[in-house]
C-alpha cells in the first residue's frame, strides 16, 4: 500500500510541476499594471444660469453633476468621450458641451470659458 502510494505521487508530481511552469510563463507574460499610465481630467464650470450645474458623462456612462471645478483622477491613458448638459433642461440657454479627448497628460477642460 505504501509502494502505491509513492508511485502515484511520482507519477502525478511531474504533471504538477509543467502544469505550475507553464503558469508561471503565462504569468511573466501578462502585461503589467505597472505601467498603466494615468491621469486627471479637471472639469471646471464657469457656466451661469441653467448651466451653472451640468450632468457629467464620459463615454455614456453618467458619472456626476459638476458646479464649479471637479477633480476626476486617475483616468487610465486613452480616448474618452466627454459630455456635460445643464441640469435644467428646457429653460432658455440650456447648453450641450461634447469633447473627444485624448488623455495623455493631465488636462483641464473648461466650460464657457
């Protein structure tokens, strides 16, 4: 019983060991999240009246209201689409602002500048 038992682990033991080689090579691979590069996005609103809060959305996805200037850090480096629309739809000069950006440094986009 002893024998058999010695056996099987000789047996299994090599598969065990390529199988954890060939991981840890798929693991060395992999990019690294080390070298994200990311940035901040300042969204500073000097809108009045109906746009002096806006909707904040980068790629379609809702992310908040801004009124005065709003940090958003750590943006991973890349293209985003960014849109802002006064809170008060509706009301005379209600605004639209839309920007395709590049992030590859931290940037500053102004409304009614």
């Amino acid at each position: 019983m002893h024998f058999a038992k010695a056996r099987g682990i000789k047996v299994w033991m090599p598969r065990v060991l390529w199988l954890a080689s060939i991981l840890l090579a798929l693991v060395a691979c992999a990019p690294s999240q080390a070298n994200l590069r990311r940035f901040d996005l300042i969204v500073q609103n000097q809108c009045t009246g109906p746009n002096q809060t806006v909707y904040f959305y980068i790629n379609g996805e809702f992310i908040g209201t801004v009124r005065g200037s709003r940090l958003f850090p750590g943006l991973r480096e890349g293209r985003y689409e960014l849109r802002a629309e006064g809170t008060q739809p509706g009301q005379p000069g209600h605004l639209r602002f839309s920007r395709s950006l590049l992030l590859d440094r931290d940037t500053v986009w102004t409304l009614c500048p």
